[in-house]
C-alpha cells in the first residue's frame, strides 16, 4: 500500500493513463447540490488567493497497466469526485477562450494518444456513463437524459454565473488536493473491499445492495467482473431496480436461513451466509437471478396463472410484504416441478384465507414476520411425509397467541358488529371486490369503485324515520359495519338520500353485490345483520378455514382444572367460568361478566391512565366509551363504561384483545366448567 497527497489534475494527467470505473460501481449519482457544493470549494479558492489550497477528500484505487504501456487506475472509492472533476474539465474547456489552454485540457485530461480505441478517452465509467460522458466530450451533449448531461450544464451555468473567470477557476482547480491510496493488487492484507468497506466517505452513502454488488464482483478479475455483472447482476437490476434488490435480497437470505436480518445489516448477513456455505460469487449471482424473476412476480402480481394473479393482487392489497420469504419458495418448488399447479394454487388460497380473516378481526401484523420467516423449513423438515399444502395448513392451523389463524366464530363477530370501514376501508373494498368477482362473470375495476354507505354516515331526519325508535343508537353502532356497505361508481350522487332513491340506483347498477340491496323493502338495523350474514357466509366460503383436522384435543374439549391461554382459539359458547388467572393472580369467577370486570379492574390497578385511555383506541370504541348512551347495557367501571350485553364468545374475544393489547400473550388464564 502507498498513500500520500497530490494534487487532483496532477493525478488525472499523467500520459497514457485511464480512470476505470470497475462495473460493479453504481453509476455517476451525484445531486445538484453536491456538485455546488464541489464548485464553491474551488470557486472559493480563485475569489480568495490567500487561500493556498484545499483538500477534496480521498480517492482509493488499484494501478494495473494495459497494452502500450500505460497506467489503468482502477478506482475503488472515490468516482463520484473524479466523475465530476472531469465534468468541471469539460466545461471550462467549453468556456475557456485561450486556445493553448484548452489544447492543455484536451491533451492533458480528456485524450490519449497512440493507444488502443479501448485507452482512447481517459475516464471509462460503467456502461452506460460511459457512452454518455463520451458523447458530451464529441458532441458536447448526451444523446438522452442523464446525471452526466445534467451536471455538466449545472456546471457550465455555475462558470458562466461566478464572480472568477474561467481561467481563474481552472488555476484554482490545480490547487486542489487529494488523499490518494495505492493497493497493491493481489496482497491479502491489501484487499479492496475490507478497504472499501472500512472508509468513511464523504460522497452519497451506499445501500445495501451497492455493498453486496461489490462484495460479488470486486475481488474478481476484471473480465469476470465483467462477465458476471453483465449476465447476473444487470439482468437482477432490470427486473427489481436498485431500489428493491435490497429488500429482495434480505427475504432471499430469511427463505435460506429461517433467519430475518435487519434492514441496515443486510450487507453483513449476506457476507455472512456466503462464508457459511462456502458459495461462489458466480453461484450466488446464478441463484439470486433465479429467484429474482420470482421477486418480480411477487411484486408486480404476475403470473401466467389467472387465479394465481388474483391470490397475488390481494398479497400486495394487505401489503403483506412479510409473505415473500416464503412465497419465494413456493415458486421455487412449483418452477422445478416438486409440487403441481393445483396445490400450488391452494397453497396461496390458503395464505390469502390466512392474511383476510386475521385483516377482519383486526389481529396485528407484527407476529407474521416470524410466521412466514418460520414456514419454509418448516415445510422442508416434513417434506417427505406431507405435501407442501399439507405442510402449510399444519403449520398455519396450529398457531396461537397473536399468530392465531381466526375460526369462522370470531370472523362473524366482526363481520357482524365492528367498524370496518373506518378501521380499514382499503380492506372493506377489496372484500366486497372479491365477492363481487366469485358471483359474477362481469369483473369490476378495483380503481373505479368506492365504498358507499347504504344507511348514510349522516343520519338525516328521513333516515330517522326509516330506522325507527332505535335510530340514534342503530345509527352508532351499525353505520360502519360490513352489512351497511357496498360499492357503487356513483358514490356522490347517492349521498344521503332515502333507502328509497337509493334502491332506484342499485337496481341499475352493475355491480351485482350493490343490485342485490334494490331486494329489501327497507333498510334497518335487521336488514344490516341479514345482509352481513350474507357476506360472512361468503367470506368463509371464499377464505375456508378447514382447520378441524389441525386442532388439537383441548380446542375441542374443554378438560376440567385446565388453564387455557385466552390467546387460544376456544369455543366458549355454553360454558361457564371457574377462575381467572392474571399475572400470578387467580380470581374466582362463576359468570363471564365476573371475568370481564375482574380483568378490567386489574388493568386500572396496573395502570390506570392507560385504562383511561383505552375508549381512544378504535378497537375497543364499541365496548369502552366516556358516553354511556353509546351502551346497550353499560356500567361504569374506574372512569369509563363498559357494555356488558355480550355473549360469552364475545367477552372472551374481548378479554383476549385486551390482553393482546396489553402484550400479555403469557399472563392470562381461564380455568373453565365442564
């Protein structure tokens, strides 16, 4: 190694010498706001010629030579600097009226004489730079738009605006300074990329995907840097673009390992996964453009399969980017023919009925990571005694806590009674969007529909009458359920007008969901349960949980001097409670509104501002409010009030959100009668 100071234009003008810009470099990235920033430094020193010089940061390179004797500096950090330094060359050749200078430039910086075409022009960026910036030194523009084209303009601009003349901004520029270090190529301990890595630039940061770029390729001979960037890396880029190949390559690493890195340790798991299975460069690369045409199916809802498209389209509705570990594998193996297309299908049906029924009941989404991180190997351990979907319904139906796949009881409490709609209205619309397409042949654009209120969100007095004695309580608690809605394209039209002038409209409408409403005489409160148990029972026909195989003994029957986690997904319609358990705490109970006070009352002791506040958060807002006429039955209970006209189902769902809530998944007991 060899390090030392020199002057920029010193280093960039020796004869028969080129700047390489290796491939595995990104591209010229520079903002307007860098490039200022690198003129007002040079700018300065020509307004102020007290000023001796300056230090432009460091540049890192290995020194080869090429045919003819010449020097070939490949730049390992530093190109950004060097890219627009010899932009700056560029336009002060374009501005500069002294002939001799400007040969000066030409001979010294841009040119090289009597070598090969390939050593012709002195800087060589990656490809597509390259084409651009030798464009700009022949013609003076780029044939398209590109960050070489614009800064070099930006500069020019720059010139032609400041207070110095060219030629005292050029003699300033050979003021400039830079740290240089020489790797020796080929010595272990000088190795490119610990150096790389090791440096604290002042150019734009890299991503993840930047450093695993030149993790693959730096260290390889330049032809096969070549090579392997132009057949794998370049190909990877065109399907996901730069912006994605990160995030692609940590669910690749989580499909592999079972393991999810963390987002800016990416790079590090990567290098790490390499050692440890002891895989080429070139074999990686081969692997991740495999499974990178996948990522893009993924990301972009493709498939040759029209059902598989659909199951697709609702994964990114829910945004379930959580599923891709996995689903790379499931691409993987129906690609190499291990599973056929039916079960393929399945397999994605029953993670669609997974994510949907856990959507409705509003469970959190934090648990899926080690869910699907999880599934694969799961899946691969019993690969020889189950298929994959049966692997995968195994896996699914028998998780509990806040990874429970919802029973068909709890998915109807919801469907029935929450608020859906102000919850998650993007998933009221792909719902209803869905049922409309599984009856009927006339599909419906997601984008040109909206959900519309059959009872309106403003209770007029005409709809008053409509609901009759009950209207201001229905209203409350019925309005944003799933049974009051519907899509329509003429949303604004239809307002707040009458059950009546609404029926005229749906019985024209398109959207067979919306004509099927024209059917009731009129619209209440019965009519809003009837046509939610209508669309619950299409729910659980399209999203099936066939789960009855997969529970165990316990979920079935209820054994006596049992603990069970209210995490776990009981049936306890019919049974009456024994005792509560809470955090070592055991309360005897013999009703469940004794289980919900109890509960409750432990909440307020633990923390009562907390309690307080739990009628802001919307999930609770139809059991806990600061209104009691919101209640069909309420009781005051530490500051709030509490409806207590439930079933037991529900006070046990209840209990069970407040204990999710709470993050309790391990401190709540209920010891039930047989």
């Amino acid at each position: 190694m060899d390090a030392g100071t020199v002057k920029l234009l010193e280093f960039l003008s020796p004869r028969k010498s080129v700047f390489r810009i290796p491939v595995y470099q990104r591209r010229y990235e520079w903002t307007e706001e860098q490039v200022d920033q690198f003129f007002y430094d040079i700018e300065r020193l020509a307004l102020n010629q007290q000023l001796q010089g300056h230090f432009m940061g460091t540049v890192v390179f290995v020194k080869s030579s090429f045919p003819g004797m010449g020097s070939d500096y490949i730049i390992i950090d530093g190109q950004q600097r060097i890219t627009t330094a010899f932009l700056l060359l560029k336009a002060l050749f374009d501005s500069i009226e002294d002939e001799h200078t400007c040969i000066d430039i030409q001979d010294s910086y841009f040119e090289n004489q009597n070598v090969e075409d390939a050593y012709k022009y002195k800087l060589i960026s990656v490809e597509e730079d390259r084409r651009d910036f030798i464009n700009l030194l022949v013609h003076r523009q780029s044939d398209r738009p590109s960050k070489i084209q614009m800064n070099y303009k930006r500069l020019l601009y720059l010139i032609q605006h400041s207070q110095a003349s060219s030629e005292e901004i050029y003699e300033a520029l050979q003021k400039i300074r830079i740290v240089y270090i020489e790797l020796e190529q080929g010595r272990k301990e000088e190795n490119p990329q610990v150096i790389f890595e090791s440096l604290n630039s002042t150019g734009l940061s890299l991503t993840e995907s930047d450093l695993i770029r030149n993790y693959l390729l730096m260290n390889e001979q330049p032809e096969k840097q070549e090579h392997l960037y132009k057949n794998y890396w370049l190909h990877i880029e065109e399907r996901l673009t730069n912006a994605k190949i990160s995030d692609f390559i940590r669910d690749y690493l989580t499909m592999k390992t079972g393991q999810i890195p963390n987002k800016n340790k990416v790079y590090q798991s990567f290098k790490a996964y390499m050692a440890e299975v002891g895989i080429s460069s070139a074999d990686i690369l081969n692997d991740l453009l495999v499974f990178s045409n996948y990522y893009r199916q993924l990301l972009n809802a493709e498939h040759k399969n029209k059902r598989a498209q659909n199951y697709l389209s609702i994964i990114i509705d829910l945004k379930s980017t959580v599923t891709y570990p996995y689903l790379l594998r499931l691409f993987h193996e129906y690609e190499q023919g291990n599973i056929q297309e039916e079960q393929f299908l399945n397999v994605l049906k029953l993670i669609n009925s997974y994510l949907i029924r856990r959507a409705i009941v509003s469970y959190p989404t934090s648990s899926l990571n080690k869910v699907f991180s999880a599934l694969g190997k799961e899946a691969e351990k019993v690969k020889e005694q189950k298929s994959e979907l049966e692997a995968v319904a195994a896996y699914l139906y028998t998780r509990t806590g806040k990874a429970v796949f919802p029973r068909d009881e709890i998915v109807k409490e919801s469907v029935l009674n929450s608020d859906m709609y102000n919850r998650n209205t993007r998933l009221v619309k792909l719902i209803l969007t869905q049922i409309e397409r599984e009856s009927h042949k006339e599909v419906i654009e997601f984008d040109e529909v909206t959900v519309e209120h059959i009872m309106p969100r403003t209770l007029t007095p005409s709809w008053r009458v409509e609901l009759g004695d009950r209207a201001i309580d229905d209203h409350k608690l019925y309005v944003h359920v799933l049974g009051n809605l519907t899509l329509t394209s003429y949303n604004s039209e239809l307002s707040n007008k009458t059950f009546e002038e609404k029926s005229a409209y749906y019985e024209k409408s398109n959207i067979q969901l919306t004509r099927a409403c024209a059917q009731y005489s009129q619209w209440n409160k019965e009519s809003i349960l009837k046509r939610g148990q209508q669309l619950y029972e299409s729910i659980i026909a399209i999203w099936p949980c066939e789960s009855e195989p997969y529970d165990d003994k316990k979920n079935k029957v209820i054994e006596a001097d049992t603990y069970y986690s209210v995490f776990e997904s009981l049936k306890v319609t019919g049974k009456k409670p024994k005792s509560l358990w809470v955090e070592e705490q055991e309360y005897s109970v013999s009703t469940w509104r004794e289980v919900l006070e109890k509960y409750l009352a432990w909440l307020a002791d633990f923390d009562l501002e907390q309690y307080q506040a739990l009628p802001k958060q919307k999930a609770f807002q139809k059991l806990l409010s600061y209104d009691e006429t919101v209640h069909r039955q309420p009781i005051e209970w530490y500051g709030i009030y509490v409806e207590t006209n439930l079933s037991a189902q529900s006070i046990y769902n209840f209990v069970s959100s407040l204990a999710e809530f709470y993050d309790m998944e391990d401190s709540v007991y209920l010891q039930l009668n047989t």
